[in-house]
C-alpha cells in the first residue's frame, strides 16, 4: 500500500510539472514596434537555427502571443536573435492596440 502511495504522488508531480510548463508562454528578450514599416521584432533566445518558422504568432482578444512550436537543436553557444514580423502576418492594423501575453526578461547579462 505504501508503495502504490508513494508511485501515485509521484506519479502526480511529473503531471502537475508537465501541465505548468506546458502553461507557460516563451520569455522574450525584447520587443520593438517599427509603425512606419508597420513590423514587430521580437528577441529570442537561440543556439543557431531559430527563425520564424520555429514560433508560432497568435492574437487573440487583443492580446499578442509568441509560442515556440519547435526546439532549436543547434549546438551554438545560446544568443539573443531577433525576428522580424509584418502587421500582416501578425494580425494587427495601424494604429491599434495590443498586450503581449508572453513575458520579458531585461537582462544585458545573459548573453
């Protein structure tokens, strides 16, 4: 008994870890907001082969969400890399709003 106690706890964390980091957005390294070319940059971290396609961009009820779909396998020591999205491809029109639903680090220490 005090075995099947002990497989079913642990058994519970591995699923309460798994379902609170699948929960969590990507953490961004910076944004910027160019309305004259009507682009978003974001700042990400990657070891050598993240682009655009390794994201995926989502608005929804006016909030901003970048989701990494894939892992970046590259073996290049981490850096900050920026990706470039139109309006267009984001969903947005001039001169509105948004939040951005993932969060941002500020550190110049990290790589």
């Amino acid at each position: 008994m005090k075995k099947l106690f002990v497989f079913l706890l642990f058994f519970l964390l591995i699923a309460w870890i798994c379902m609170s980091h699948a929960a969590m957005e990507d953490v961004l390294f910076g944004i910027s907001i160019n309305s004259e070319a009507g682009t978003v940059s974001i700042d990400v971290s990657s070891t050598g082969c993240t682009d655009k396609s390794y994201y995926n961009a989502a608005l929804e009820s006016n909030i901003l969400t970048f989701k990494r779909i894939r892992r970046d396998e590259c073996k290049a020591m981490p850096r900050r890399h920026t990706l470039v999205y139109t309006f267009a491809e984001l969903g947005l029109k001039r001169n509105s709003h948004f939040q951005l639903g993932n969060p941002i680090v500020i550190s110049d220490n990290f790589f």
